[in-house]
C-alpha cells in the first residue's frame, strides 16, 4: 500500500478527517498500513479483513480513542500487537486472527473495559495469557480466540473473574498445568474449547456447575481419570470430545446417557475395553456423531447400529471388532462419514453402497474400510444411491473379482484407494469419467491389460501407483501419466513406454515384451 494506494489517498484528503467507517475489506490490497490511519480521530469502525497486507501495525493506531471495531483478519501481518492497545477505551471488538504476529499479548489488553469480543488466534503469538490481573477486568468480554499460537503457563484461575464469557478457545497451543476449578463460575458460558495442549491433572467437579455449555472440548492433552459424576448435570451439553488423553477409562461411563442433549460423543484413545456399549441405542437425544476410535472394542457390529437414524458420523477405526457390516446400516440414510479401518471386520461390504439416501447423490462422502478381512461387494459400488463420495479406502483386504464399470458414477471421488487386494480383469475404463479424481492407488492386485487411453482425461490426477500387478502394453503417452515417477508402474513386466523404457520396435510394429503370470 504505497503513497497512491487508496486508504493512503483517503486518509491524507482533508474531509477524511470525519470519517467515521472505513469499509475496504476483500479487495486484494496489499503494501502496508499507513501509520496516518491514526489520524482519524472519529473513527469507529476500520475493517479492513482479507486483504494482503503486510507489515506491522502501527503505534500510531491507539490513537484511535473513538474505534468500536477493529477488523483486520486474514492478511499478511507481522510484529508486535501495539503496546498501548488498552489505550482504546469504547473498543468493543478487536480481530486480529489469521495474521502472522509474533511476541507477547500486551498487559495493556485488560483495561479494554468494553471490549466484548477479542480474536487474537491463527498468530505466533508466545508467552503467557497475561490477563485479567485483576477483579473486574475484561468484565464486559464474551468471546476469546487464543487457539493456534504458541502461548505457554496455565490458565490464569482468574479466567473465573471474567463473569460475561460464552465462548472461550484456547487450543493448539501449549498451556500445561491442571484445568482451573475458577473456570466453573462462567455461568454463560457455552463453547469451551482446551484441545491440544499439554493439560493435565483431572477434570474439576466446578465444570458440572456450567449449565449452559453446549460445547466442551478436551482433547489431545494428559488429562488423566476418572471423570467426575457432576458432567452428568450438564443439560445442555451437545458435543463432549475428551479423546486422545490419559483417561484409561475402561468401561464407558454410563452417566452419558443421562445427558437429555448430547449428540455428538468422541472417545477416541480413552482406553475403552469391551463390546460396543449398548445404551448407546437408547440415549435421549439421537446421536449424530460418534467417534470411538482407537481403543479396546471387542466383539461385533450391533444389528442396533440401525436405529442411530440421525447418524452423520461414525468411526469405529482401530479397535479389535470381528463381524460383518451388518444389513441394518442401510438404515442410516444421513450417513456422511464412515470409518471401520483397522479392525478384523470381515465378508461383503454391499451394505455400505446400499445405504438409504436423504439426498440426490446420497449421504456418504468418506468411507474407509481399509486393513480389514472383507472379501466381496467392491462391483456394488456406484451401484446404489451412494453417488457422492469423495473418499474410498478399501485398501488392505482380501476383495475379489473386478471393479465394475459403475464405479465411474461416483462422479465426486477424489481419492481412490483398492491396493493390496486381489482385484483383477482390466482396469475400469469407467474411471476416465470421474473427473475430480486427484489420488488413484490400486498397486499390488491382479489388473491385466492395457492401461485405459481415457486416463488421460484425469487432468487433476496428482497421485498414481498402479505398481505390481500383470498390467501389459503402452502406457498411453500424455500428461499426467507420463509426469508420473517409474515407482507408478513398477512391478508390471509387460509395460513399457514413458516413463518405463522405450517399448521395442521391429519395423513398423510396436512389440511388447510377454509377460509371465504370477
């Protein structure tokens, strides 16, 4: 933003000396901010968001004593969050996130007396959380954004004292220490996110006491169990995520299903032995996402997985269950997301591509069922309703016979993965149609023949192994195919041409090297 930028031109005309609203968001501007910005004393709003600007803020900008919003978010900013900050007293929302500021959050912050909603996160920000220091600071403060930078300590147990909190987000940075008992006085609150830090100790009882939290979020730290009694008083709770910690629960605590709101339940890495607890069929409000990855689960897919209606989510990845997919998940026609890899699961998989449909192309966009035993069922897909998705792992089974030509229907797919199965035929020709296709693996299978011509048509194709199988012939010359690296096509003896060798010529006529089975 040189001297003939606009905001520079603006700011330097006499009658922008009243201006009130500067509104020069998503425009693509770039350069830095004009230090004379801190000129315009009548200046309530300055919202200049998703723009390329770079450079530091000014000092010059605490001059604005009459701003009641300042938006610059999504740019390229650098440097330190001006000191005097706290200098602007009616200040009532400050965004700063998605920059690329470093060094400490300014003490000065905490006499911001009406500011309400502060996002400082998606920064380099480093340091402690230095405020308030003292009772009634940030008393006016209901939304705080710290998540995503590199701020370190404990949360202050004056956190408790900012009584106007409803929605606090602290995670991915690397606060240590134990969960403050103080943060049970926010009696508005509702969103509380801690993910990704280094938390630990227990969960205290005083958060039973936030009977408007909706959202609770703990995950990825060292919160260790057991896991109080009081969560069970949390009547509006929704979405509770207490994955990946030290919790060693065991058995899954029965209280959830006491909770009359809860829908969407993580216990990935919690430790949990056992079968697939039951009253989980039965809970008050239907559940829509469940995630219970990475334990200790035994025994079978219930048949009751059919009557979870309202189910967008479910992931059962990396657990020690043996049985079928059973038929009854066809009932799940709002299924969005299904994850079941890394089980001993084991026979067709037609249910997954039979599942009932809300919508045009159907419900399912990510479905992984890779390092199983399943056998059959991979011709049904693109058979059914199912025509949306855009992630299909079945990689790592011990799936027969040939890939349909209806697998082109699944005009979405961005990532297809078969290997390492004992697949065979031709290479569908049906997949030169699935134009979004970005990543193909279907290495180490039985394919014959030629690769299809119609691959060229992959234009988006960035990721291509058809490495160890009996495929024969030309590889078709053209981009993407021939930009791929030798390792795509290694393994199959009868191929030739770019980027393999030069296929053999006598004369006029092409001769491919015979190729023995395996």
């Amino acid at each position: 933003m040189e001297t003939s930028s606009p905001v520079r031109c603006l700011i330097v005309s006499v009658s922008c000396q009243n201006l009130k609203e500067l509104h020069l968001y998503e425009n693509r501007l770039s350069g830095s901010l004009p230090s004379t910005l801190g000129d315009l004393r009548n200046l309530k709003q300055l919202l200049l968001y998703s723009n390329e600007l770079a450079g530091m803020i000014p000092d010059s900008f605490t001059n604005l004593t009459n701003i009641v919003q300042i938006d610059l978010h999504s740019n390229i900013l650098t440097g330190h969050i001006p000191e005097r900050i706290g200098e602007m007293q009616v200040l009532e929302k400050l965004d700063l996130s998605k920059n690329l500021l470093t060094g400490k959050i300014p003490l000065s912050l905490a006499n911001l007396n009406s500011i309400s909603e502060m996002y400082l996160d998606s920064n380099h920000l480093e340091g402690e959380i230095p405020f308030p220091s003292s009772f009634g600071q940030l008393s006016s403060l209901s939304f705080l954004r710290l998540d995503d930078n590199h701020l370190t300590g404990r949360i202050p147990a004056s956190f408790g004292n900012m009584i106007s909190l409803q929605r606090v987000s602290l995670e991915n940075n690397k606060f240590d220490g134990v969960i403050p008992s103080s943060l049970g006085n926010l009696s508005s609150l509702t969103e509380l996110y801690l993910s990704g830090n280094l938390l630990s100790g227990q969960i205290p009882e005083s958060v039973g006491q936030l009977s408007q939290l909706i959202m609770f979020n703990v995950s990825h730290n060292q919160i260790q169990g057991p896991l109080p009694h009081e969560l069970s008083s949390l009547q509006n709770l929704q979405t509770l995520d207490l994955s990946f910690n030290h919790l060693n629960l065991i058995s899954f605590p029965k209280w959830l299903a006491q909770l009359p709101s809860l829908s969407r339940i993580y216990f990935a890495g919690c430790g949990i032995q056992g079968e697939i607890p039951v009253f989980l069929q039965a809970t008050p409000s239907p559940i829509q996402e469940l995630d219970l990855s990475s334990n200790h689960l035994t025994g079978s897919l219930p048949a009751w997985l059919g009557r979870l209606t309202q189910l967008y989510k479910l992931n059962f990845s990396r657990n020690s269950l043996v049985s079928r997919i059973p038929v009854s998940v066809t009932n799940l026609q709002y299924l969005g997301v299904l994850d079941l890899h890394s089980n001993k699961l084991s026979g067709p998989i037609n249910n997954v591509f039979r599942i009932g449909n809300a919508f045009s192309d159907g419900s399912l966009t990510y479905v992984d069922l890779s390092d199983n035993y399943f056998s059959t069922g991979v011709v049904q897909a693109g058979v059914g309703s199912q025509t949306g998705i855009q992630y299909l792992n079945l990689s790592h089974n011990f799936l027969e016979g040939r890939v349909a030509t209806t697998i082109g229907r699944l005009k979405s797919l961005q990532t297809l993965d078969l290997s390492c199965n004992r697949l065979g035929f031709n290479l569908p020709e049906a997949l030169a149609n699935v134009s979004s296709l970005e990543k193909l693996r279907l290495q180490k299978n039985h394919f014959t023949g030629r690769i299809p011509s119609g691959f060229l048509k992959l234009t988006k194709l960035k990721e291509l192994d058809l490495s160890d199988n009996l495929l024969a012939g030309e590889i078709p010359a053209g981009k993407p195919l021939t930009d791929f690296p030798q390792s795509s096509y290694s393994g199959n003896k009868g191929l030739c041409g770019k980027p393999l060798t030069p296929c053999k010529v006598r004369g006029l006529i092409l001769v491919e090297e015979p190729q023995k089975p395996y």
